[in-house]
C-alpha cells in the first residue's frame, strides 16, 4: 500500500488572489471529497484529481486561461488547460490535456458564471508512484473591473500545492 500526504506550501510563497488548488479524491460511487490525506493502493478504483478553483477570487471580471501545471525539480509542464478568449481553438471553454501529457485525463467545466468555471487532470489512484511526488501549480489570468471605472485591469494567481508519496517496500524471500 502506498500513502499519500497533502500539504499546502506557506501562504506567503504564493500569490493566490483567491484561486485556490485542491486534491480530491472521487469514489466509484461518484461522490467526491476534497483531501489532505489519501491512502492508494494497486487495487483502488478511486481517481485523484488536482483541479484548479476561481471561486474566491475578489472582484472577478472574467478568466483569460486557467492552467494546472507540475513542478518537478527545476521543470515546469503544464498538464491541462482551459481559456476564455479564442473561440477558434480546442481548449476555448474547455478543459484539453496539454501535448505531451500522458497518464492524465483533462477535467473541468466553463459556467457562465465564471466563478464556478474550474480545471484540472485526474488518474486512477491505483497508477500513482512516487514521480507523482511533486509540487502542482495553478495559474490564472482574468481581469477586475479598473478603479476608477471604466475599463478592466489584468491580474494573475498562482498557488502550489505539493503532494507526497510515501510507499512501503516488499521484499520475497
């Protein structure tokens, strides 16, 4: 059996503006709990999900792109995405796996209602080792309503979150 921490890095390492990042686990019943401890084991019909929320952010006007991307060492790759702005491509309100991306699945959904728009990737618990032992990014990009009004001000969030594997080692004799 494999155990899974979840810890947050210092608020002060981030600049959130309210996106939030969350670790969820979802059942094979479909209910869904968002987690900070999770044990995995080979046969686990569980999925681990790392989504990308916008819910909190103060005086949101629109998103422009929210992404989900891994941090391993010195290596940034994005995993998925999902933007608000060019209707002519594939991840115009929509969640698309980045190229590349393998052994991941795009999650997420675009409202109307922009606070509730979210993106992540997903896997079965069951495939997780420890290379899964690396710190996840969100980052955004959205516009607030400018002070004084009219017009719009360009922002951006970005929030990490590391997960940890700890794995037990079987030996045969």
């Amino acid at each position: 059996m494999k155990v899974c921490r979840c810890y947050n890095l210092y608020p002060g390492q981030n600049e959130s503006r309210g996106l939030q990042i969350e670790f969820r686990r979802v059942l094979e019943d479909g209910s869904m709990s968002v987690v900070n401890d999770v044990a995995v084991n080979a046969e686990s019909t569980d999925v681990f999900q790392v989504v990308c929320t916008i819910n909190n952010i103060g005086d949101l006007g629109k998103f422009s792109i929210i992404s989900v991307v891994r941090l391993q060492g010195n290596t940034y790759m994005e995993l998925a995405q999902m933007q608000n702005v060019d209707p002519s491509t594939d991840t115009f309100r929509k969640p698309l796996l980045s190229t590349g991306v393998s052994g991941w699945t795009a999650v997420g959904e675009y409202t109307y209602n922009p606070r509730d728009s979210f993106v992540g990737v997903a896997r079965q618990m069951s495939a997780m080792s420890c290379n899964d032992a690396v710190t996840y990014r969100c980052e955004v990009a959205y516009t607030t309503p400018a002070t004084p009004a009219p017009g719009f001000q360009s922002q951006n969030g970005v929030i990490n979150k590391t997960l940890t594997v700890q794995g037990s080692l079987y030996l045969v004799f």
